[in-house]
C-alpha cells in the first residue's frame, strides 16, 4: 500500500467519528429542555470515546 494511503486512513476515521458525533448531538438535542441537555451531551461524550477505544 502507498504511504499515502496509510496516512489518510487515520484521519478519515476521525473525521466520521466528529461527524457522527455532531450528528448524535444535533439530533439528540432538538426538542429537549435545558436542564436534559448537560446529561444528552455527557452521553454523546461517553459514546465518543468508547468509539475512539480510551474507554
């Protein structure tokens, strides 16, 4: 494989775990009241993360 390759296949893999991470938020947070916000994002940012493997 081309080092290229290599090198961009990392960074697409971010870029569609941000995207789906933007996405969950947007879609979570429409309609919500204020106070269910904190606990739909503290989700969102577990998710996240256990999507990325540091948890």
């Amino acid at each position: 494989m081309d080092v290229m390759v290599w090198a961009l296949v990392p960074v697409a893999g971010m870029v569609v775990v941000a995207t789906a991470a933007v996405l969950i938020a947007v879609i979570a947070l429409k309609g919500t009241a204020a106070r269910e916000r904190a606990h739909i994002l503290r989700a969102a940012a577990e998710l996240v993360r256990a999507v990325r493997g540091q948890r």
